[in-house]
C-alpha cells in the first residue's frame, strides 16, 4: 500500500505529465497564447506549486522537521 507521501508524489508526476502534454497540444493544435489554453496551463501550474509544497511538507513531517 502507498503511503502519503508517495502518493502526493504521484499526483505531481502526474500533474507534471499533464502540463507536458497540454503545452504539446498548444504547439501541435498552433493554439499557442490561445487564451483558453492558457487558462489551463495556468490552472496546471498552479496546482503544481500546491502539490510540490504537499511533498517538501510531509517530507518534513516523516523526518520529524515539522
């Protein structure tokens, strides 16, 4: 069973994963600057910095730091 901590790194990889493959939509689709594109990368990126601030807390929590 996954612990939290490898799930919330998952969920980053994956979120990573989704960000690559949307900024390769834009370019393959020329939609590049479309304001709908950009409001999902966006949205992305955003959720992105929440879940890399999820790993460095429990990473903190597990070695005690917080």
């Amino acid at each position: 069973m996954m612990d939290e901590s490898e799930k919330i790194k998952l969920d980053h990889q994956r979120n990573k994963s989704d960000i690559v493959n949307l900024v390769k939509e834009m370019f393959r689709l020329n939609k590049w600057g479309d304001g709908e594109y950009k409001i999902k990368l966006e949205e992305l990126v955003k959720k992105d910095e929440k879940l890399v601030q999820d790993v460095i807390k429990k990473i903190k929590q597990e070695k005690g730091l917080e």
